[in-house]
C-alpha cells in the first residue's frame, strides 16, 4: 500500500472513495464540504440525518455516489471532540476509513481529515500508522485465503502536500509494531530462544547494528544465575541478545530498553493449570518483541542517539533438571535469590539483563515485560503500569506514550513493602504477599539496577486483545513500540 500527500482540493479529487473527518460536536458541512455535498447532489447531508451520524470517536459509514460522480464511494469517520481533540482520534479514524474502503472493495482512497492542532506531521504520522495497523491481517498459519480479501492499493492523503518524510517514518514505526505483533502472534513452536537469536541477527545485518548474543557458558561466565536458573529445565539453549544502535556521529544521549523473553512460560514447577491462561504464554515474549521492533523501527530512522536492545530469552519448562520452589540462585551482581515461586520466572531473567545494562554506562533504562497479572487486575487491559524513582524518566515516557496513543499509568514503589520478600535464608524471595504484587516485582527489579536511572513497564494487559478497538485487530497489538521509538526520538 501506497501513501502520497497532495494538495488536491477535495472539490477536484476522483478515485474509489474518499473519506472526510467531521468532529462530534460538529458535525456540519461547511466552505468546501458543503460545495462538495452540492456537487454530490446532497449524498452527505442525506447519509448524516439517515444514520444519524455523530461524529464521535471511530463513527465510520460508507454511502456510494450516484450519478457520474468522479468518486464512487464517500465515508465519514468521526474524531470526536473539536474542543479537546485527542491524536489517537486521528488514528482510530483513519483505521476506520481504511477498513471501510476494504469492505467497499475500493482500491484508491484519499483521506481528507483537518489537521491536528494545525501540526501537518503529527497528522500525517497518525493518519498513516492508523490505516496501516488497521489493515494488517496476520494471516500466516491459515490454510486457505480469506475470500473476502482485498488490498486498499494507495492511499491519498488531501491537504498534506510535502509529508514524505513523516510518511516514512511513520512506516518504519509501523514495521516495527507488525514485527512485535507477529512475534507475540506466533506459537511457542515457531518463536524459540533459537528463532529470536536468528531475527536479532537478521535485524542487526538490516539495520547496520553491533549484536552480541551470549550462550550458556558465557552467560556462566558472566554469574548470571538467576536467569540461567530459569533456563536449565528447558532443552532449547538460552539465549542472551545485546543489540546496539549507534548514530553516525556523538550521540546526545545513550539509553537501554530492556525486554522479557519467555518464549514460552509453563509456570516451571509451580505449574500454570488449566484455566490459567497456559495456552497463551506464548506471548510472554512480549517485552522483549516490543523492544525488538524498536529496534527494526529505529534502524531506519537514525536518531542521534545511542541505544542497547537487550533481551535474556528463554523458555521455563519442566523437566528433571527444573529449578525447584525453594532454590536460591546467585544473580550476576551476587544478589542471592529463594525461589518461593518458579512461575515468578520473567523477573529472575529481567535481574540478569539490568544488572548487564547497567554497566553499560548509558543515561537511562527501561525494562519491559508481561510481569504480572497483578497489573492487569490493577490496570485492566488497556492501560500498562510504570514505575521509577526517578521523576524524570517515568515523565518522558508517560509523555511517549501519549503520543503513541499508548496508555501508562505511573504507580507507586512503595519500599515498606519489599518487608515481604525478605528471605531467612537468601537476601530476598522473587515473590512477595499476593497484595501489592505488581508493586513488589517491581521493588524486587529495582535490587539490580544500581546507578543508572530507570524504569519498569508492566505491559501485561494491553499486549493483546479479544476484539477490534481502533487501529488494532484482535490478537497482539504490538503494545509500547511507538512508546519507544518517541522516547529515544525526544
């Protein structure tokens, strides 16, 4: 599919559909869309007073033109609010008219929506990364093609002549969401510690990086017991994956975005039953699939600074070699470990990766992962929880997000409650009281991140959806890519 920005008048475009924005409380047609409507033989203000169309957030209705018109179809797609307008309404909308325009069997489309806050490439931005999430169908394990596919050819974006370059970028933040989605999207037989170590290869030959991936006996050399105590049960070999980005000149700043890489989340010993949701821990990579497709979205791009993709990927299975409830395992900064709960796996992987991006000297990290259910009972399903010290860098990504369109809530680090994981016999348990439980998993990443500024994202909840809501489709949203991606551009 095909973006091109015009400044053709919407009096003069022609082509299969085109789609205008009409905010709730206004849902009038005035200067040139009353001309158009005129030209239309009255279509528009017909359809509106027919449906009793509102213009609210995701509205979309498509009515075909009669009468030699130059265009066949018109769609109107409601941004909501004009008086506290929100920039996911622009790419909520544009999924909208982009799916109609499927349904409509319309090969060219032009959108016609009035900018955001007056700013042309924060709009064109949205309206590309809306249409282009919105149409993406993950197709790969169906035997048989969808017979009602079809393919929206070009896409025409009215009013934003000279956008190329948001276009583009725009695109390389959509590949790396649809990255992060098909990882998340595909079973544990397909996304293996081994296939990830692959991809991150294949990502660093692409994208120009530095790649490090450290095997079983580096990792031992390097004291990571915490995160090859996870690995030992499974018979796929563990994988450490240290990607770095470096610009072409001296980085204004250096940062790491750390990423959970379960592949697959058995529960170890403290076995995940039935009903627990075992058939989707495939997705317990999600972390490490968000920082991954950061990284494909940020080759391109070439910001002006430094950034470590780092991931400890594995899987946690049974077997005679499984760690056992009540082990204690030595992280790589000689913290010790009682495992009171090995289905608390995620956070033993993510010590050993903070502890190795801390030492690297950058200004800041952030650890992502599908950590807790505590979160998602919290938070629910749309919103992911962050927590840090630091002021600063819980702010800036806060702050990411929003633009992204991609909710975190800031939650407490209320230290009084690491009294739970204390340990008789080693210096913490990797769980705490069942109350607070995304609040001490954080508490217990905090003990080894020691001098670099940091954050930890709990994603569990918006990593993945039932339904159509927006620009995602059921299935893995590809959650906190674009949250990245402004956080290092900012």
């Amino acid at each position: 599919m095909k973006f091109s920005p015009i400044d053709t008048s919407i009096l003069d475009w022609s082509g299969d559909a085109l789609a205008v924005g009409l905010f709730a409380d206004r849902v009038e047609l005035t200067a040139d869309l009353a001309k158009l409507d005129d030209r239309l033989a009255g279509t528009l203000k017909e359809t509106i007073a027919e449906v009793n169309f509102k213009g609210q957030s995701g509205e979309c209705i498509a009515t075909r033109v009669g009468g030699g018109s130059p265009i066949r179809k018109a769609i109107l797609v409601g941004l909501g609010s004009a008086e506290e307008p929100q920039l996911d309404e622009w790419r909520i909308a544009a999924a909208a008219a982009a799916k109609a325009a499927r349904t409509q069997k319309c090969k060219t489309l032009a959108i016609a929506f009035p900018p955001y806050k007056e700013d042309a490439v924060t709009t064109t931005e949205a309206i590309v990364e809306g249409a282009t999430l919105g149409l993406h169908q993950d197709r790969r394990f169906k035997s048989q093609p969808d017979e009602n596919d079809f393919e929206v050819e070009t896409i025409e974006l009215i009013g934003l002549a000279g956008q190329e370059a948001a276009i583009d970028r725009a695109g390389h933040t959509c590949a790396g969401v649809i990255l992060a989605r098909e990882l998340v999207a595909a079973p544990a037989n397909e996304v293996t510690p081994l296939s990830m170590a692959e991809m991150a290869q294949q990502l660093a030959k692409e994208g120009g990086f530095e790649i490090e991936i450290l095997e079983r006996e580096e990792c031992e050399q390097r004291g990571m017991g915490a995160f090859l105590g996870v690995a030992q049960a499974s018979d796929m070999p563990p994988k450490f994956v240290h990607l770095t980005y470096k610009p072409s000149g001296s980085p204004r700043k250096k940062v790491a975005i750390v990423g959970k890489g379960l592949t697959f989340d058995s529960g170890g010993l403290n076995l995940k039953t039935g009903g627990s949701g075992i058939e989707m821990m495939k997705e317990d990579m999600a972390g490490s699939a968000a920082a991954f497709g950061a990284a494909k979205a940020i080759a391109p791009i070439k910001p002006d600074v430094e950034v470590h993709f780092i991931s400890a990927v594995t899987e946690n299975m049974i077997s005679g070699r499984a760690m056992h409830p009540g082990d204690i395992l030595k992280a790589s900064n000689g913290k010790t470990i009682e495992v009171n709960n090995t289905d608390a796996e995620g956070r033993l992987t993510l010590a050993d990766a903070l502890v190795f991006a801390d030492a690297l000297g950058v200004d800041a990290i952030v650890d992502l992962a599908t950590l807790t259910g505590a979160c998602v009972v919290a938070l629910g399903d749309q919103i992911a929880g962050i927590w840090s010290p630091d002021d600063s860098v819980a702010e800036a990504l806060v702050a990411a997000g929003e633009k992204a369109g991609e909710k975190l809530w800031r939650m407490p680090m209320e230290q009084k409650y690491f009294e739970g994981m204390k340990s008789i016999v080693a210096d913490m348990k990797n769980t705490g009281p069942r109350p607070g439980g995304a609040i001490t998993a954080a508490l217990f990443l905090k003990e080894f991140v020691d001098k670099t500024p940091w954050a930890h994202i709990d994603l569990a909840g918006p990593v993945w959806t039932e339904k159509e809501s927006g620009y995602n489709n059921p299935g893995a949203t590809g959650f906190a890519v674009r949250t990245l991606v402004n956080w290092v551009l900012a």
